[in-house]
C-alpha cells in the first residue's frame, strides 16, 4: 500500500511539475492575418492547427507549444485568391505544406504571459515574442495572442509593391486536455 501511494504521489508531481497536456481544437480556433493590398486592409485566416501543448499557469516557465497549421487552408473568402496564395510565390504549398511554431520561452507578465519562440514559413525561421492570455475553459484553455511579422522575411509575396510588408496575425487556439 506504500508503495502504491507513493508511486501515486510521484505521478502527480511530475503532471505538476511538466504541466497538462492539451491539444489545439482546430474547428473551435482561428488563425486570422491582416494585411494592406493596394492600401486597404484584406485579410483571411488559416484552418488546419494541430500539434501539443504543454501549460500549467503556475509553472508557465515550463510550458511548451509546438503548434502546425496547413498552409494549403488559407480562406480568404475568395477562391482566386486563395488559390493564388497557395503558389510558389507566397506559401508554395506543395513545397512548404505547414506553417510552425515552437515555444522557446514563456514567461508571466502581469494577468497574462509573453512567449517567445519560433515561427517557420516556407523553410525559413524566424525569432517572435508575442504576449497572451491563457483562460480555463471546457476541461482547457483558450489562448488568445496577437503579433506582427514582415512577410518579406519568409520570402512571401515575392516583390510585390502593392502588398504591404507588415501582417498582423490573430490567434485564438482552444485547446482540449488530452
């Protein structure tokens, strides 16, 4: 019985210790950007996120995300467009089919957290920090952050001078307790 209790005792320290596991629930999260074309701002969002996660609030130092969407699930309310985005020239799906990020570093920032990490577009990474929140909900959390990148420095979009060079990007991931 000893034994039996504190093998129980040890388990539970590690779940505290590395935090609980969750998955990104894909049809409840969005991955939306932003950006100016010609001057007005256009946008979309992408499907297709996937991966783990590694979260306790406490012990966020410790938490891991590694997160994937499907670069060939870009919606932009147009299937030209779309269509267009998915060509060599700006996620070159065929090539780079994922988008990815890996945590590096979380750290508490007021009520909420600043992670920093990186962010993976058509086989070049880049270093990001962004600040989020993380709210319990339904057995998880939702995660909501907000950052911008230059899509010149994934090599996307090519020259185009009519394509703004900043995109904002919105994420609201819930994820499930595995």
């Amino acid at each position: 019985m000893k034994r039996i209790f504190t093998l129980l005792i040890t388990v539970c320290s590690l779940s505290i210790i590395n935090g609980q596991q969750y998955e990104p629930v894909d049809d409840k999260s969005t991955i939306k950007f932003g950006i100016k074309n010609f001057g007005v701002g256009t946008g979309g969002e992408f499907k297709g996120i996937e991966g783990t996660i590694e979260f306790d609030k406490v012990n966020a130092d410790k938490a891991v995300f590694v997160i994937t969407v499907d670069a060939a699930k870009v919606n932009t309310d147009n299937d030209s467009r779309d269509s267009h985005l998915r060509k060599e020239e700006y996620f070159n799906v065929v090539k780079f089919p994922k988008i990815s990020f890996k945590s590096e570093k979380i750290t508490s920032k007021g009520s909420g957290f600043t992670m920093s990490g990186s962010l993976t577009i058509k086989g070049v990474t880049k270093s990001i920090s962004f600040p989020f929140t993380a709210v319990p909900k339904d057995d998880g959390y939702q995660f909501d952050g907000s950052f911008q990148i230059n899509r010149r420095d994934f090599g996307v979009g090519g020259n185009s001078m009519v394509l703004g060079d900043n995109v904002t990007l919105t994420l609201s991931v819930f994820a499930k307790k595995k």
